[in-house]
C-alpha cells in the first residue's frame, strides 16, 4: 500500500495593509504636539501671554508716583513697592472702595450660574431621553440661537424689562426701577441656555442606552433615572460648564452696563469707571483687576479636575 505525501501548504505572504507602516492621524498629532519644538513654541506663547499680567501685577504694588513716572521694570532696579493701592481699593472710603461692587458680582454671578445649569439640565435629558414630536427641530433651533450676536438682543430685552407683558413688573415692586438683580439673572440665564443645553445633552446621549432601560425595567421613571442616575454621572460637565459660565458672568461688562442699576452694579463696572476720565488712577485699577482675580481663580483650581474630561465629553459628539 503506497501513500501519497501530503503536500505542505503553501506560505502566503502577507502584505501589509493599507495602515501597516503608517502613523495613524492621531498618533501623528499625539506626537507632534508633544514634541519639542511644540512644547518650546508653547512655553514661548505662555511667557508673552503672562508677562503684561505680571507687569500689571507689579505696578498694583508700586506707589502711584512711581507707577504714574516710569514703567514696571524699573522696579527691579529700583524696589519700592506699598499697599496703599490695595488698601484704597478694598477699605478706602468713597469712591474707590470695591468692596459693594465686589459683594454685587458675587450676587449677580451665582444665580446667573446656576439659574442655567438647572433649566439647561432638565431641557438636556428632555432632548437626549424623552421622545416628543418635533424634538429634533426643536434642538437644532435651540442650537441656532448660538450665532444670535447678543447686541441684537439687547434693545428687545431692555424694552420688556422695562414694560412687561401679562403685568409682570409688580413681581420686582410696581414702582422698582429698571436695572435689578433679576434683570441681570434673566438676561445671563438667556444668553447661557443655547451652549449649556448643547453640551449637556451631547455628555447625556454618551451614557449606555442599556443602562437606562435596565433602570426602566426596575421600574424608575424619568425623575428617578435624571436624579439617581443622569446627575453623578454628569457632574464633570455639569462642572465644566459652570466655570465657563461663572467667567462670563463674573468678567461680563456689556450685559451689566446694559441692565444694572446704580445700585447693583458688578465689579466689571466699577473698575471701567475707577481709571477715572483722564486715567490719573489707573495705579488703583491695576490693583482693583487683581482683586477681581481672587475669586474666579479660586473657582478655576477647585474645579479644575473636571474642566478637561467635562468640556471634551459634551463637544465631541452629536
């Protein structure tokens, strides 16, 4: 009996695919913005972006002849530095006191904060969640309003601020001049919904649609999968938006010259008007800027862990 050998297969050479060889697009930029050269053009941009505010920083504690006579550098050659700035602007008595002005932002800027995420956060699980008719329509309308400069809206605001419809001026007091609080609250709460609603319902539509139906076989409705499952998994964005949010509103001058009263007037305000007509105080404006920074750095690195990962996963998909 004669067998027959059994042919060996044949050696296929694999050829390399259409990838194989090649740097993926993000590998590329992965590695092009973590170059050196990248990294040095960096520090370079960083350093010319920080110097003017170091200079400012300098010239708040020069005396206001030496700030008014010479530039900042000639501190280094010629130290001499004093907190009578800073004591003017925060205990001086007058006109250049920031502290009311610094209390009013603080007021205004909270609820404008927020007044937003809570509406935006309820409207974003409404669109990503709930199925009603014209819903697309209605986001993508809702997003339109984004390109809406907000100069267009200023005069229609201030009209109905002014004379409401439905009588609704006794809610501040029937004789309450226009330029209140809630005309501030409004007006930022206005202007944030359209981004917060955006992002907010990109972060929610990343959530598993398998773990919302498994909440819904348990039995939950949408208020118990909003409140015990949507709000701990949206708290990055919900922290992202709120610092975007709280530096709008703290650094906004427009909307507060706009809509605020005498009374109710943000720091924004305070320091246009504390360099005075000709600018014999800018040596108190400089000081005054710093003070303004406290706060909103102080929100910036408590928040800071949730800035990057909130901000990324509410903008990258639709």
């Amino acid at each position: 009996m004669t067998t027959t050998p059994t042919p060996e297969p044949a050696m296929v050479k694999e050829t390399p695919g259409p990838t194989t060889g090649k740097k993926s697009a993000s590998r590329a930029a992965r590695e092009g913005l973590t170059s050196k050269t990248a990294s040095g053009v960096s520090l370079v941009i960083a350093l010319l972006w920080t110097l003017p505010t170091f200079g400012l920083l300098v010239s708040s504690f020069r005396p206001e002849r030496e700030a008014k006579g010479n530039g900042w550098w000639n501190a280094f050659t010629d130290p001499n530095f004093t907190l009578d700035n800073y004591r003017e602007v925060l205990g001086g008595e007058g006109d250049a006191s920031l502290v009311t002005f610094l209390v009013n932002s603080i007021v205004i800027t909270i609820p404008g904060v927020l007044i937003p995420i809570t509406l935006a956060t309820l409207a974003a699980y409404a669109f990503a969640w709930m199925k009603f008719k014209g819903r697309d329509v209605l986001f993508v309308a809702m997003f339109a309003l984004q390109i809406v400069p907000i100069q267009v809206t200023l005069i229609p605001l201030l009209s109905l601020y002014t004379s409401p419809p439905f009588n609704l001026r006794p809610l501040a007091g029937r004789d309450a001049p226009a330029g209140g609080l809630y005309e501030l609250w409004l007006s930022h709460a206005i202007f944030a919904m359209p981004l917060a609603i955006f992002l907010l319902h990109n972060f929610m539509r990343e959530i598993p649609g398998e773990l919302i139906e498994s909440a819904r076989v348990d039995g939950a409705g949408h208020v118990e999968i909003f409140t015990k499952i949507m709000l701990p998994l949206m708290a990055p964005a919900i922290a992202a938006f709120g610092i975007f949010q709280f530096l709008w509103v703290w650094n906004d001058l427009l909307v507060a010259l706009v809509f605020s009263g005498p009374d109710v007037a943000p720091l924004t305000v305070k320091l246009v008007n504390l360099v005075g007509q000709r600018g014999e105080d800018w040596h108190l404006l400089s000081a005054g800027a710093f003070v303004s920074l406290v706060i909103p750095l102080a929100v910036f690195l408590g928040l800071q862990r949730y800035f990057v990962r909130g901000l990324l996963a509410g903008s990258v998909k639709g």
